[in-house]
C-alpha cells in the first residue's frame, strides 16, 4: 500500500491538540473489572439463547455459529469425502422389515459399523432416518436388564416386557414398520466399534507423554488439539458419512431425512442437523438445554461452545421441525429456559408449530417407549406418512449381539487399532487439511484459511467492540509527554493499562510497541528513537501482563487432563492477547473527539518470543488498520507447544498452516518479519519509520 505522506508542518499543531485532546478528554475513574479475570467457564455454566429481532440480524450470527461448529469439529474445510467402500451382508427378515449388518470406511482404514433396517416392502422413495446413541454401553447390541425394564414398565416408561429389552431396537424396527429406511451405528469404542478403546474416548484422565509429540501425536495431546483433532470431530465426521451413506441408498428420498438420538446421540444430533443441510428433520432428546452442555470427553471440543450453548446449536435448524423433550436432569428447565427463545425465533419464521417440546420431567435421563411415540407422531405429521396419530409401538421379538454384530468370520474386525491407529488416522486429516489449504492458496482463494484462523482467533477486527480511554498519570519529559491510562472495551466488558509516550512535535503517526514485558519495556532505545522522530509510542500490559509472567494459564476445575473442558468454553490466552491488539488499533482508529482527527497512520512492532507471533495474528486480522509491521517470531510454531496450560497453546493454531498461514494472511500489507527466511537486512526502527 501506499504510505501517507507526512504532514506538513502547518499541520502538526492541530495534530498536537488532537491527540492531547484524545487523551485528555476523559477524566480518572476506577478500573473496571475485566470479566477475563473470573474463573474460567465450564460445561456447568449457564447457556441461554437470545433470539434475534429479525432474521437479518439472524443470518450473520447463524453463519458465525454454524462455523464454530465446523471449526471446532476440524472440519472446515470438510475433509475430503474418500470412497466408504460400505459392506451389507448378514440379512434377517422378520414381519414387515429386513435387518443387515453394515460397516464403511469415513477415512481411509476408519470403519463405522451399524445396522440397516428396512421395509420389506418399500413403495417408491421412503424416508431415511439416522439414529445416534449415546453413554449406553454396547448399545446397539445390548439387551435391557429385566429388573431395570420391569420398573420402567411399572414407570410407564417401556410397554413390553419383550420388545422393551431395547429402546435401540425398538425404535428402529418401528421406524421400518413405518416405512422408513433406518441406519443406527456405533458411538466410538461402543459395541463393533474397536480401533480408538473406551479408555481414550469416554474415560480419558491423563495426557499421554508418548503421544504428546511433534510429529505423530495422537489423540487429547496439544498437538491433536492445535490442530482441532477430537473424539467429538471424530464422531461428527462418522455423523456426516453415516448421512453419506443413508443417501447412497437408491430407495431413500432426500428431501425425507432425519436424524434423531438421546443423550450423546441428542449432542450429535443436533450438530449434524447443524451443519448439515441435508437433514430435513431433527429430534435431539435429553440433550438441549441452557444448564449442562454434556459432561464427556466424546461431547466436548476445543473452541466449540464459546459464546454459544446448546440451544443455539438447536436454534441453528430452524425453521425445519424439530422435537426435544425434558426428563428429569439437566434439561428439566428447558419449557420456561432455552424453549420459550427457540418459539421465538421459529415464530420469526412464521413456522412456530414446526418446534415442539414433550414435557417428561417425571422420568429419568431417557428415550423411553413415551418419547419414541412422540418422535414417531412428529415424523409421521411433517414427512406425511399418513399413519393413525399418536403413533405407538407394536411388541416385536430383539435379536441377539451375534444377530446384529457385524464381525464374523467372513468379515473379520479390523487389526488397525490402539496408539498407532489414532497417530495413522491424525496424520491423514492433517495431511489432507493442509493440501486443500494449499491448493486453496495457489488458486488465490484465502476464504477457508481466513474464516478458519478468525474463528480460531475468536474476534475479527469488525468485532473488536468500542473502546474508550481513560487518562491516569501524566509527566512532562521535556521533549515528550508520558501519560499513563486505561482503555476499557465495553463491548466485551475487558481492560488494558496503556502508557503513552507523547512527542510535543507529533507528526500524526502511532507505534504499537508490543513487549513481553509488558509497558514496563518503555521507554527504550528503539522506542526513543521513534519518539525522536516525532512518531508517537504506546505500550501496553496485555491481559496478565505487568506482573509475574505467566507459565501456566488457568484450567477448569474437572481433573481430567482435557484441552476440550477448558478451551471449549474460554478462549485461549494467546486468543484473548490478540483480542487486546485488535482493542487498541480499534480505539486508535475511532479515537475521534470533536473536530479533530484520529492518527494518520497506526504501525505495530513487536520482538519478544510470546508478543511476536500475537502481533502476527493480529495483524492479520487487522489487514490495512496497520500500516505496517515489524514482527520477530522467533520461529515458533504452535505445533510444537507441549502443554495445553501453556500462555502460548492455541487450539488450532496449527491447522491453519500454523505460523506460515498468518504470515499469508498479513499480505499484502507491508510486514517487516525476524524469525523467518529470509532475514530482513534493514533495522526494524528504520523500515517502521519510512
């Protein structure tokens, strides 16, 4: 870009009074509490949804939720759709549906494994349902316990002391009865599913040092988190295949389906039905609430439910129908908390009677035979199925584990398991990830690694909120003047200790002079060389800053050694240090008071190991804000951070090509750059004062 001229030296007297005016215009108050500085969020926070006024104001705020999503679940960009390779065979007919045995690769050597139901007879297209379970273990091949089924028929929550052995069979064979085409498959480590074990996908406690690598990491490491690599990302890829794999199916309508589940199965419900337009109707139970978000590692991802909860990611599917339902846990407030918001925003779509909610508080966490009847009634109003309302269950005969699994001697299970499966499967979405990137950047499209780095980032610069400057201390230093204050953002409700130093001769210009030390780093020679040329300098204690310097960031009070439990509701360190920056160059550039104008131009310079790469990333969300940069990154890569407390850990710094992906971004405005090939050649002072 083209520099702006200096002004002439009739101007700098006006200038001069803008900037005391600037600074000066706002008389000493007491700090406001920065809400960064409360203990950290978790998933027994308090979720509301505030619905929008309007469905304008609605599209923006669903696209950006709808990308966290996504983001979170490593799969912006989606990764690429390899062959599944899908194999049916053990085929059982009984009265009116068929039941086979099916598993198909969503990656390369990753089976997903499951049942097909069928009509027997089905008559033209037919809807396809999609049926995701959750912490029930074995669930698809497991057979009720008959004193646990006697008190729920006795509860009125199971019918048949037969057919009531398994809500997981029950659902499917009446959904066939229906005329529906039905896929269930496993959860990760359940029933057939045998590469990732229970250990690592429900029941992780403690990070694995021989996992926790540069190059072949595996699962819950800071590298798997750096780049957005998960048990839930996992299973929302096998959600998104699964689909693939219903439609594949020429007998299945497309504009018929649906996807339904409780507990676990209700949290992948309902981000597939998120994410994936193809899903026509949604029925998520025991799981939409504003109280508790899901509580295992398989529910929970790094950066996903930041600002957003459940009943949002509920909101997302709207105006198609949807059911839930309420039990007695964490969903019990849902008609007066999260309910009332989702009418609304249905409402706003003139489709209010397409939501509904069936009340259940008197019985326990369930998808009993009372909710399966209203999924049912649901699905048979809005797919026109023409069937007698309410619907309910007929008694059926179950199978057996060996009649639905899906392993046998002619079909062996997998031999690709354990560590070395995980560390097989990361490499090749990291792999994948990064060609498309690539591929992306050599076409010149930007977009993905872009929105990608912004969500990661958690502000773009449009977002850096409204910022005020609030004066402390002022000194006379001769030559300049050094002014102490505090810039609040009530956007975002967060503060910063600023120290100006202040040229009496100011020649329009602002530097940025970020230090790991903080503002304690001012002045400096370099600093009072730019000073001397007329050129303001501010410096600042980004968040934590002006103390003991920060070795490990605050964690979630859950013991299990999760990224996922902390980053998934609380931006990282390096994340809210780079909101900072984008707060500060915000203020510079609508630091208007009166007549007079904000600096001609806002530079930034930052050295130090940690405020470096935080300068990079801010600068490339910035773009032109900053006219130029002077950065030394000293080579860090996020890829290579070995703590997840550590100030530097950003879940998915690394998946946007790490370090080198924002330095992409920071083209083309002119960035002086230390740490990379090739060295700059001229000092840092001079390039930033041309």
């Amino acid at each position: 870009m083209t520099n702006p001229s200096r002004p002439s030296t009739t101007l700098v007297p006006a200038l001069t009074l803008a900037l005391a005016a600037i600074l000066l215009s706002a008389s000493p108050t007491l700090r406001a509490e920065d809400i960064r500085l409360k203990p950290p969020k978790d998933l027994n926070g308090y979720f509301p949804f505030q619905p929008p006024t309007s469905l304008s104001d609605w599209e923006p705020r669903k696209e950006e939720v709808r990308r966290r999503i996504l983001v979170s679940q490593g799969l912006w960009p989606m990764p690429t759709k390899t062959p599944l390779h899908a194999v049916l065979h053990g085929r059982i007919e009984r009265e009116n549906y068929a039941v086979e045995k099916v598993y198909f690769e969503s990656a390369p050597g990753f089976f997903v494994t499951g049942n097909l139901y069928r009509p027997l007879h089905p008559v033209g297209k037919v809807p396809g349902v999609l049926f995701a379970h959750g912490h029930w273990k074995d669930a698809r091949l497991a057979l009720d316990d008959p004193d646990r089924l006697r008190r729920d028929i006795a509860s009125g929550g199971e019918r048949f002391e037969n057919g009531g052995r398994s809500q997981f069979q029950s659902l499917c064979v009446q959904l066939a009865r229906m005329g529906c085409v039905v896929w269930q498959w496993d959860m990760l480590s359940d029933s057939d599913s045998l590469q990732i074990p229970r250990e690592v996908v429900h029941t992780f406690a403690k990070q694995r040092p021989e996992m926790n690598t540069p190059e072949n990491w595996g699962l819950f490491s800071p590298q798997a988190e750096s780049h957005l690599q998960s048990i839930m990302g996992l299973q929302t890829w096998n959600a998104v295949r699964s689909l693939d794999f219903l439609l594949s199916l020429p007998e299945v309508d497309p504009a018929r389906t649906a996807i339904t589940g409780a507990s676990g199965g209700g949290t992948q419900t309902m981000l597939l039905a998120a994410i994936d337009d193809r899903i026509q109707l949604s029925f998520p139970c025991v799981m939409v609430s504003t109280a508790m978000q899901g509580g295992c590692t398989c529910e929970n991802a790094s950066l996903l439910r930041i600002g957003t909860g459940n009943v949002e990611f509920a909101a997302l599917f709207a105006p198609k129908p949807q059911g839930m339902n309420t039990a007695n846990d964490w969903t019990k407030e849902m008609s007066t908390k999260g309910f009332p918001d989702l009418q609304n925003l249905y409402a706003l779509h003139g489709a209010k009677d397409r939501v509904m909610l069936l009340r259940g508080e008197h019985f326990p966490h369930n998808y009993n035979a009372v909710t399966r009847s209203a999924f049912f009634t649901f699905l048979n109003k809005h797919f026109r199925l023409g069937l007698p309302s309410p619907v309910v269950e007929r008694d059926y005969e179950p199978l057996s584990s060996t009649q639905l699994s899906v392993w046998d001697a002619q079909h062996p299970a997998p031999t690709a398991r354990g560590p070395e499966f995980e560390r097989t499967l990361l490499r090749w979405f990291t792999e994948d990830t990064r060609q498309q990137l690539q591929s992306d950047i050599q076409t010149g499209r930007t977009g993905p690694l872009r929105k990608g780095v912004e969500t990661v980032l958690g502000r773009s610069y449009a977002q850096a909120g409204d910022v005020q400057w609030t004066l402390g201390d002022k000194h006379d230093r001769g030559s300049h003047l050094e002014m102490t204050g505090t810039l609040t953002n009530s956007t975002h409700h967060e503060e910063l200790r600023t120290t100006w130093l202040y040229p009496k001769q100011w020649n329009g210009r602002v530097v940025l002079w970020l230090d790991d030390r903080g503002r304690a780093a001012l002045p400096n020679p370099e600093a009072a060389k730019i000073l001397a040329s007329g050129t303001a300098v501010l410096g600042v204690d980004l968040l934590l800053q002006g103390g003991e310097p920060v070795t490990q960031t605050p964690v979630v009070s859950n013991p299990r050694e999760f990224a996922g439990f902390t980053h998934g509701y609380n931006h990282a360190l390096f994340a809210q240090r780079t909101h900072d920056v984008l707060s500060i160059v915000r203020f510079l550039h609508h630091a208007k008071v009166g007549s007079h104008p904000s600096p001609t131009s806002v530079r930034l310079a930052a050295f130090g190991p940690q405020t470096g790469p935080i300068a990079l990333a801010a600068r490339a969300l910035c773009g032109d804000a900053i006219e130029r940069a002077a950065i030394d990154t000293h080579g860090f890569r996020f890829g290579r951070v070995a703590d997840y407390r550590d100030p530097m850990f950003l879940p998915g710094g690394a998946k946007y090509l790490d370090v080198p992906g924002l330095i992409r971004l920071n083209a083309p405005h002119p960035l002086w750059l230390r740490g990379e090939e090739p060295q700059p050649t001229t000092p840092a002072t001079n390039w930033l004062l041309q």
